[in-house]
C-alpha cells in the first residue's frame, strides 16, 4: 500500500515537472516571437523614418526653381509633419499600423504630386541631385515594402503559435492575445507608394 502511494506522488510529480517545463517552454517561444513582431515593428517605422529624412531633400532641389509652385512644397510639408507625428505612437495594435499606413500613404500621394510637376521643368529632371534622390527615395519604397512584408510574416508566426493548441493555453495564462498586421485598404491591393 505504502509503496502504491509513493509510485503514485513520483508518476504526479513526473507529470507535474513535465507540464511546468512544458508551460516554460512555450512562455518563451512566445516571448521570441512577441520580440520579432516588435523588432519587425521597429524595421517598419525605420523605413518610415527614412522616407521622412528623404522628402526635405526633395523640397529643397525643387526650391532651386523660384517659379515652383509654393502651395505644393506647403502642402508636403504638411503632410510630412503629420506622418512624422504617427511615428511617435509606438504601440502595437492594429488601429496604429493603419493609422500610420495611412498617414505614410498621404506622404506618398503629396511626393508623387510634386514629382509630376518636376515633369514641366527639364532642367530639374536633369540635375544630379534629383536623379540622386530619385534613386534613394526608390530604394526606400522597396524597403517599405519589404519591411511591411516582413512584419506581416512575424505577425502571422507569432498568431499560429498563439492561436496553436496546447501552446494557446499558456498564451492565454499569461495574456499573450493575437495580434493584426497591416492590412490593404477596401479595393486595393497594395499601397501608395512614390514613383518617378
């Protein structure tokens, strides 16, 4: 009888020490990818952030032209100073990925505008530092791309592992929820994005 019992206390605790170990393992696979979303957040608002430095330096080569519209460098200013204050917001929810989608794609639309009026002034196409930016602002809207791609992968990975059964029972003890990504406007399939 006695030696019923303590099998029984040693087969508990074996299954006991074997769930604790599970339930440590799978709270730090969610930490890891809670991490990655959030480093992938980071790359995002650091394309951002470049497409931001980018677009003065496109205002100021068009300055050079004293007949260029003033009511277009006006209005991308604006537009860049409402991007840059979306990026302050650093929390990860939806409703901010969107907000800041957006405000990026309004950017993009007031940098596409002007550089269509570029199109009336040759000597401007022409100038080295045009084609200099040109070349830079295209690679950033790659990275845009690209980062907002990347993102969308680690959102995803960490909502299979969240939404995954038995891992969703730790998620669920210790408050790791599902996360969105960004997602395409209502009839669209990708964003703004500024093009020569």
């Amino acid at each position: 009888m006695r030696q019923k019992k303590f099998t029984g206390f040693i087969v508990g605790g074996a299954i006991l020490l074997i769930l604790v170990l599970w339930s440590f393992g799978s709270y730090n696979s969610l930490v890891k990818k809670e991490e990655k979303v959030k480093l992938q957040w980071s790359e995002v608002q650091n394309t951002y952030q470049r497409r931001l430095d980018l677009i003065p330096n496109l205002v100021n080569v068009v300055k050079g032209l004293s007949d260029f519209e003033q009511t277009t460098l006006e209005k991308i200013a604006e537009t860049r100073s409402k991007a840059l204050s979306g990026l302050s917001n650093n929390e990860l929810t939806g409703e901010n990925y969107q907000q800041q989608k957006q405000l990026q794609d309004t950017l993009a639309a007031a940098a596409n505008r002007i550089i269509m009026r570029i199109e009336k002034y040759p000597t401007l196409k022409g100038t080295a530092a045009y084609a200099g930016l040109q070349t830079q602002l295209e690679g950033t809207e790659r990275r845009i791309k690209v980062a907002r791609n990347d993102f969308n992968a680690a959102v995803a990975d960490y909502n299979k592992k969240v939404r995954s059964f038995p891992t969703n029972m730790t998620a669920g003890l210790f408050g790791y929820k599902k996360k969105e990504g960004f997602e395409a406007a209502a009839g669209t399939d990708k964003s703004v994005e500024i093009k020569f």
